[in-house]
C-alpha cells in the first residue's frame, strides 16, 4: 500500500507555569492510503493532539515539537506554514465530536458549506457551486438537501447536523480524513448511521481516515488497524482483528477488560491507579505503576517489538517471542 | 419483586413553549421493588430524564402521581420527602462547585436535613467519603484537585448524606473513560448491597444496563414500548425500537456480536417527524404496518415481557428514501 501519512518520532512538550509536560513521546504512525487506522486511548492518552499536530492546528508559542510528520513526502513541521494552510480542508480535512458545536449556528447551512466549497475550488460558479452541494448532501442520505442548506444548524437533528459535517469535510475528496470521537455526542442509533455513512464514502472516494476513539467497540467495527495510545505513546499497534483477538500489551488487556459485556452481567473489571502525571513521568514503561506484570527491567527504556504488522511496546512480549 | 418502593402512575408532562405544546411523557406506568435496579433507556427526546424529575420533585407532572413507599408525594415536597430520593448526575466536572470544598459539597445536604451536630460533621464527612473509597482527609481538597472519577465518587457520596432509600442515577458514568466506568459500577453495585439502595437507572447506554439492573424499561418519544427483565428483553427483543437499540452497541467480540439482533441499516430512515397518534417510533421504523397508525399503542405480553409492537417478527414492510433515491 501507498504510504500517504508517515509520523516518526513525534515529541510533543506543552511549556506550562509548571514546567514542561510531555504529551506525545515518541510517536510513530503511519496511514496507507484508503486505510482505516483507529487511535484509541482515554482521555490525556494524547489521541487528540496527534491529530492536532497532523492537521496544523497547535499554537507555535509554549509547544516544542520534535520529530517529522510526513505527508506524501512534505514534512508538515519543517514547510512554510502557508502550505500546511493550503493542505487544510482540502488534502487533510477534520470531523469533530459534536457537530453542533461544529457549525456556527447564526450562519445558514448553505453559506458555511460555500466557504467549505470555497476552499476547494475557488473558480466554481454559485451555480455550480449549488449543484456541488447538493449532490455531496444527497451521497450523506439526504433526501431534500435544498431544505437543509435553508436550514441553520439548531433546526436540524443532531444525525442531520453530523452528515452534513461528513458532505463537508469529503466535499474536497481529501486523501485524508481526520475523525476525532465522531458521533460521541449523538444517540448510538444515529451514531450508527453516520459510521454507516462516513464508512461508504470514504471508501468510494478512496480517503483514508484516522480515527480517533475512546470507544474500543466502535473502533473495531470501523478501522482496519488499531493504535493503542498510553501517557503520549503507542503501546500497542495491530491489524483490527487481531488486536481484539490477541491483544498483547497489559494495557491493552486491561482497556478490554474494562468494557462491559453484552454476553455477560459480571462487572467489567476496573483498572487499578490512575493515568501517570505527564509532567513528572520517568523513562520506562508508563504503565508499570498499574501493571500486574511489571518488574524492575520495566524501569528500562521499553523498545518497540515489531512482527508480521504488529508492535509492542512491552519487555514481556519481548522475551516471550 | 419485593414490595414496591416507588410506584409511577400514568405519569405525564407536557411543556408549553410558546404556543406550542411538547408532551415529553404521555403516561407512564412503572413500579420499583425495594432493593432493585430499573434501568430506563431511550434516546435523547424519550422522556427519560422528564421521568426522573417527577420522581425527584423538580418537575410537577401534568397527570398521574408518583408514590414513595405506599405515600403519594405531592408537587411541593416536604423536606422529609426530599430525604428519601438522591441523586447522582451525568458530569461530575459540572454539578461539582468548583469554588466550594469537597467538605463543603457534601456537607450542605447535612446542614440543610440537619443531620448532624457541627462537631460530628467533619467526622461524618469523611465516613461518607469512606463509604465510596476516598480518603476522608479528601474533604478539604477542591473539585479540581480530583480526577473524573474521583469527582463521581463525591457527586454519590454526597447523594448518600441524607441516608435515601432511592437513588435516581442519570448517566452516571457516561461521561468517564471506560476503565474508570468500571470502578463506578462497582462501587454501585456494592454500595446497593451494603445498604439496601434502590436505584433508578438512566443511561443510553444499554451495555451498562446488564452488569447493573435486573429489569429495564425502553423509551422512546415519552412512552414505554417495551419493559420485562434485562436477561429476557436483551436476548429476546420483540419492540423494533429496542431491536434497533441493542443492534446499535459497538462490541468488542465475536460473542457479543452474536447476541445482537440484526437490522437493516441500509432501509434506515433518520426523522424528526413526530406523529400524534399510533406507535412513535413509526416514521423511522422499516417494518411499520398501517395498523401501526393508530390509536396509542398498548402494552401487552407476559408480566415478565411487555412491549407494544404490532410487528416484531414480520418483514420489512417498506423501502427509505435512501433505497428509492437508489433504485432511481
């Protein structure tokens, strides 16, 4: 497969009032084109700032950034920013969690995808910039796309709100689309629906997309592979079935057995301790506070094994290949 | 069941916005046996949370009574009254005072009931904060020294200060990452069999629903469509509504997958419309027939297993929008 986004050895270091707090350490993520890659992680596991970063869109002031984000062969860190602009919303576009919050609501639906459109191409005629907007509706299951784009954003539904979210940000047919938690906000009925939805595009139009999930169960029915992000780091990667089947670092078994159980009534288990304070976190495993498993070599900086697709990030699985 | 603790009698609330009426709840009938765990789910619009402010007094109901251990409550609760019910909400980062300690959060309950003398008060909060596993020296702490789950415990600790026999849990850990969830449910279920709590359960989210209740009662657009035990209605559900629901929960094995029903996701219709009459989940179902149209839908089945679908077996009775704009 084409390689399209290929991050290698991202660092990431917020300067705070209280000295430096490392959120990404080390990160190396690649998305082949037309794939589906998940990052899945909790809340600070650093998920959402990887595709900040990817996209561009972190403060220059307080952020020290290391590493290369490579987009088909340009480092995003290292161009002129006014490329990274032009690539935004056309060649790498984003979905966010709740589309409500998404859209502006004193602004019709019609004049926010214009400026999308705008983006896009800037010679279309507002003819043909009508006709644009109406079939990129109707491909999100839109029945009666003029009614919608009369509409501002708090007369439409929630489910509504999100397609025409997805009609956007695939209007430009980018090689990239970047979802982060999409659909959280919304019913899981609806939820449902729009992954249906973003799904069947993608793949028609051949964009490859980086989700970004809390949810390990929506992940798996959505993404091809599955990177499992901790304390700013990939713990764990691997093609979708097999991490479910075989997931191989604790922290990954220990996420997994958190979820409750459609097939059974016994509590899910918790995770003991809690997620490491960035600011104050030591080289070696990052996990090894609340790892079962974890002995004094953890301390050690953890290398990354690599086989047949998968990696991880654990002396344990180390020693056991 | 054990005998009934709380008993809702065709509860309804309509609310008037403008000159337009919006009937959240369209009588619903429910019993809590003492002791037990009743879930309630439904979408956003279900009423679900309309319920639970009857329950709790916040809301007056436009029909029917709400009844605590064989007493019916009235709209304006007497303080005793207030005792009885706590209640732990969504987000602990926004129904904690951030400004307020974590002493005073739990303590006003204890203040307000006056349920303790100002010299046992400090003593009695960090007894509370025990109970849910905090550290009773937590009490001088703020809000924002504390994790979400953290938070969550105080929000139930402070739920307890009153020693109620019924506690109405709405989204009590939606709003947590899913290893802290766990230990949130945990110490629910314990605490319920420590204390002999009652529990009204909220959530949408219905893999939450079989670690926690024994019975659960489905939602949708202010009445119940289908209600019996959790093992009963999630192995075997008969309202397409609650089909549609359990179809939707994203799993995580092979295992789960196979208990979850099948649905055609490719007829679904995604609408706003609200209809007067007949089943409320019509305009949205594929297997609505014309009978579906009329009259209010009934409740009927063993007392175990009620729902109100016309056609929970049947085929599809209709293509969406979606399959004739294909098939053009």
């Amino acid at each position: 497969m084409h390689e399209l986004l290929h991050i290698s050895n991202l660092n990431l270091t917020f300067e705070t009032h209280d000295g430096p707090v490392h959120v990404l350490h080390g990160v190396d993520l690649s998305v082949g084109a037309g794939e589906r890659v998940a990052l899945v992680g909790e809340s600070g596991s650093g998920k959402s700032v990887t595709a900040r970063a990817i996209m561009g869109l972190l403060p220059d002031r307080r952020v020290r950034i290391a590493g290369r984000i490579g987009f088909e062969g340009a480092d995003i860190l290292r161009e002129p920013p006014a490329r990274t602009k032009a690539r935004r919303g056309r060649d790498i576009t984003m979905i966010f969690q709740d589309p409500m919050a998404a859209l502006n609501p004193v602004f019709k639906i019609r004049q926010q995808f214009t400026a999308v459109l705008d983006r896009v191409d800037r010679r279309l005629t507002g003819q043909e910039a009508e006709e644009h907007m109406r079939a990129a509706l109707r491909d999100v299951s839109i029945v009666d796309p003029g009614r919608v784009l009369d509409s501002y954003s708090f007369q439409l539904s929630g489910g509504l709100n999100q397609r025409v979210m997805i009609a956007m940000a695939l209007a430009s047919r980018p090689k990239l689309l970047i979802a982060d938690e999409p659909g959280t906000a919304l019913d899981v009925t609806v939820q449902q629906q729009t992954l249906n939805i973003m799904g069947n595009l993608s793949q028609a139009y051949g964009t490859a997309i980086l989700f970004i999930s809390h949810n390990l169960g929506v992940v798996r029915k959505f993404a091809d592979r599955v990177c499992v992000m901790y304390a700013g780091r990939i713990v764990e990667s691997a093609p979708t079935d097999a991490l479910f089947a075989d997931p191989r670092h604790p922290y990954t078994r220990a996420l997994l057995a958190s979820v409750p159980r459609l097939s059974s009534d016994r509590l899910p288990e918790p995770i003991e301790g809690s997620v490491p304070d960035l600011s104050k976190l030591a080289e070696g495993c990052p996990f090894r506070p609340r790892c079962q498993l974890s002995r004094p070599e953890c301390d050690a900086p953890v290398p990354m094994r690599r086989d047949a697709g998968r990696s991880v990030a654990c002396i344990h699985e180390a020693s056991a290949a | 069941m054990t005998e009934p603790l709380l008993e809702i009698r065709g509860a309804a609330k309509t609310f008037h916005v403008g000159s337009a009426e919006v009937k959240a709840l369209k009588g619903v009938d429910l019993s809590v046996g003492k002791g037990e765990t009743v879930a309630i789910v439904g979408e956003s619009g279900s009423g679900k949370t309309t319920l639970a402010n009857l329950v709790l007094g916040i809301e007056k109901p436009s029909a029917g009574e709400i009844v605590l251990a064989g007493r019916p409550l009235s709209g304006r609760r007497s303080k005793a009254d207030r005792r009885q019910i706590g209640l732990v909400q969504q987000n602990p980062y926004s129904t904690l005072n951030p400004r307020k300690s974590i002493g005073q959060a739990i303590g006003l309950p204890l203040s307000v009931h006056n349920l303790c003398r100002r010299s046992e008060r400090r003593r009695r909060i960090g007894e509370l904060l025990e109970k849910v596993g905090l550290h009773p020296d937590l009490q001088d702490r703020r809000p924002l020294a504390l994790s979400g789950g953290q938070r969550q415990r105080v929000a139930i600790a402070r739920a307890l200060a009153t020693d109620p026999e019924l506690l109405v849990l709405d989204e009590p850990t939606s709003s947590l990452d899913v290893s802290v969830q766990a230990h949130i449910l945990r110490l629910l279920k314990e605490l319920q069999e420590e204390l002999g709590l009652t529990y009204l359960f909220i959530t949408h989210d219905l893999s939450v629903v079989r670690v926690l209740a024994s019975r659960v009662i489905v939602m949708y657009r202010g009445l119940v469509v289908e209600e019996g035990a959790v093992a009963e209605v999630f192995s075997q559900p008969r309202h397409r509504y609650t089909q549609q629901l359990l179809a939707s929960i994203p799993t995580i094995s092979a295992e789960d997958d196979r208990l979850k029903p099948d649905w055609p996701w490719e007829a679904d219709v995604d609408s706003m419309e609200i209809v007067e009459a007949g089943c409320p989940f019509r305009p949205r179902c594929p297997f609505a027939l014309p009978a579906c149209a009329d009259g209010t839908p009934v409740l009927a089945g063993p007392a175990h297993h009620l729902h109100a679908c016309l056609n929970p077996n049947g085929a599809k009775t209709r293509k969406s929008s979606l399959e004739l704009m294909a098939g053009q």
